[in-house]
C-alpha cells in the first residue's frame, strides 16, 4: 500500500492535478483529495487503484530503506 504523501508526490512528477489522477484511477476527486490530505483511508481496492494507475503511467515505489518515489528507469528497447 502507498500513502497519500507518496500518491501526491507521484502524481506531481507528471504534473497531474487530483482531477487528472482521478479521473485516470476512476476515483472520485475527492477520494483523492483527501487521501492526499490524511482526511480519510479509502478503500483498499481504491487505493490498489490508484497505485496501479501510477505505476502505469511511469512511476517506481522502491520496496525496502527509506519510502519514496521514483520515475522507473527506461527499458532501453529503443
């Protein structure tokens, strides 16, 4: 499971507004509004969500030491 602080900080590596994440998760702009804020735990399919749709767009949640987030390295196939 991620935070809101890492779901913030990873929507902010595309310039994504809560709107933009929202609407590419099929979350609730409030959902992810207040996630961000510690207001309130969604779900935990909603949040699965919303790291998915990160990590789709791009972004690495580094497992072990120290939480953050990362854009994922290219894969060099091109």
């Amino acid at each position: 499971m991620i935070t809101g602080e890492l779901a913030k900080a990873a929507r902010k590596l595309f310039g994504w507004s809560q709107m933009t994440l929202a609407l590419e998760a099929g979350v609730d702009q409030s959902t992810v509004a207040k996630f961000e804020r510690g207001e309130s735990r969604p779900t935990a399919l909603s949040v699965s969500t919303i790291k998915r749709t990160l990590e789709g767009a791009g972004v690495e949640f580094p497992t072990g030491g120290e939480p953050g987030v990362r854009l994922r390295e290219p894969s060099g196939n091109g």
